[in-house]
C-alpha cells in the first residue's frame, strides 16, 4: 500500500513516498534565497516550487517504478482553519489534483500544521490519544490541543513574531545564510563564555519574541559575540517553551507533549528544554518528532493519505 505526498512550503519543496506507515522516499529541495534576505515573496516561492517540482515528480515516480500508488496528499493551508491561505501551497495542489486524476486514485487536501504533527508523531506511537502539540516554525509558533485524528483546537502561541522569524532575522543580522537556523545552533555550540540573558516574556497562553529581538540586535551592534548570542537565542527559546508547557498542562488537563515543526529540530533546544523539565520533575510525557522529520517534509503528508485512504481513525476538518 503505496501513498505520497506532497509539500510546497516558505521554505522548500518536498515529495514523500510512504508503504504501510513506512517512509520508502522523503526528497526536498530548499527554496533559494539570497544572502542577506529573510525570506522569499510569494510569487518568487510559487516559481521556484513549480520549477522543483518539474524535476522530482518523475523522479519520484521513477524511484517507485511499477510500484501501485493508492492515494496522494498534499497540503493546501498552512492550518485548518478556512481563512488560512498560502498562495505556495497552489503549485503542490496543482500537481497532486492532476496526479490524482490521471491515476484515478484519492488525493486528501491537509494542511501544512497537520503534516508536521503528523510527522512528529511518526515513531512516538506512545503518545496518549489526545496531547498538546507545539509546532514552532519559521511560519508558526502555537500550542495546540491534537488527537491521532489530527483534528486541531488552537491553545495559544506567539502574540507577534514566531520562535523561527527570531532566529532567522537575529541569524541574517549576523551575516548567516536564510534560513538560520542550523547555522545559529552550530554558533550557539561553540559557546565558552558568558551569553546575556534575555527575559522570557509568557502570559499564560501568549508568548512574545519581538522585544527579544530588539535586544538581541542591540547585542549585535554592542558587539557581542555571535556565539554568545546565538546561545543567548536558544536559552530564551528553552525557557519561553517550559513556561507554555507548564502554563497549557495546566489550562487544558493534558499531560503528553509533542514538539513538531523546524525550531523543534534543534538538539541543542532540545538539550536545554529537557534540563529544565527535569528540574522541575516534569519532563515525563515530552515527546520530539525525530530531528530529520522537524523541517518542512512531505512525509507526514504521506502518512495522512495511508491513514486517510485506510480509515484508521482520521477524519480531517479542513
């Protein structure tokens, strides 16, 4: 039982091939953007996915060879709700609607948040039924209620900037390639002296990150060492999530946690989130989608068209 997906992100363009809840294929092809940019406008992403797309489409289909294909899935919205709207997830639609009708199978229109809780939950088949879920991306900050159906109820999140936009406008500033993050994390590593320490700013189901960056760029122009600020980026992240953590356990009555979207990718935030949760004897029921599956990926997509074409529990509200 063959499935694919298929992602058209800020980011990148990715295709997925998935056989009985197994990844068989997972190709991506990051957007391009110029050094010193935060991003690419939407028009220039759409061109960019179509010309990818040309190319690893029939590669996919290539690599799965006589393989039957019995349904596709593609992420039209960023989120679920009906006013959510990308204008890239049109040229993975496009292609996953024509694919459909010229092999005559289903092709399921998700959204991009139910692909990455998707994915997260890949391998975390532990997790209880109904959990807490962070997607904390370039694109999104938020704390969810989700279930294995990957029906979604918003908590709460960001009020201004997102945890990714953070990272990725102090990591431009710094003179690092877009987007940042694996470029931060590998700074922040090399760490040996002091870092300022930058408020969290949490209000129950709110957080904020725009004072943080005013601060980190006046660290920048004060001179401070880009290791040290690149530290200084993922010690705020650590304890603004212990606090949503602690704050959405107590809100909604859900103990288990699934950390899912690009942030989340991070070892080193990773590393920092769990010493504090084991501080406060809390770190019982956190899980972390594996590292590889955090960045933008199709995968999860996949793994929604054979839970959507199989029935297993997944009716999606889009």
């Amino acid at each position: 039982m063959t499935y694919i997906g298929i992602d058209t992100s800020c980011y990148t363009t990715s295709v997925s091939a998935t056989e009985d809840s197994e990844v068989l294929f997972d190709l991506r092809t990051p957007l391009k953007v110029k050094i010193g940019q935060r991003g690419l406008r939407q028009s220039e992403a759409v061109f960019q996915h179509i010309r990818n797309l040309d190319a690893m489409i029939p590669k996919l289909m290539c690599m799965l060879g006589d393989m039957k294909i019995h349904a596709i899935a593609v992420s039209s919205a960023p989120r679920t709700e009906s006013d959510s709207y990308m204008p890239v997830f049109l040229a993975g639609k496009t292609v996953a609607d024509a694919l459909s009708a010229a092999l005559h199978i289903p092709c399921y229109h998700v959204s991009h948040q139910q692909g990455h809780i998707r994915a997260a939950l890949y391998k975390n088949e532990g997790i209880s039924k109904r959990f807490i879920a962070l997607h904390m991306s370039g694109g999104t900050s938020e704390a969810v209620i989700a279930d294995k159906s990957l029906n979604i109820e918003l908590l709460g999140g960001s009020s201004d900037i997102h945890a990714g936009q953070l990272v990725d406008r102090i990591g431009v500033a710094m003179g690092c390639p877009f987007p940042c993050g694996k470029h931060i994390e590998l700074l922040a590593k090399q760490c040996v002296s002091d870092f300022p320490k930058i408020p969290a700013s949490v209000k129950g189901m709110s957080m904020s990150f725009s004072g943080a960056e005013d601060r980190l760029m006046r660290e920048i122009s004060s001179g401070t060492k880009k290791t040290a600020i690149a530290y200084a980026i993922y010690d705020l992240l650590s304890r603004s999530l212990f606090k949503l953590i602690k704050n959405a356990r107590g809100i909604s009555g859900v103990r288990d946690v699934l950390l899912a979207g690009g942030v989340s990718s991070s070892l080193l935030l990773k590393q920092l989130l769990l010493k504090r949760m084991d501080k406060a004897c809390a770190s019982e029921g956190i899980f972390f989608s594996e590292s590889e599956l955090s960045s933008d990926n199709a995968v999860g997509v996949a793994l929604i068209a054979g839970d959507m074409y199989n029935n297993i529990g997944c009716r999606l509200k889009l």
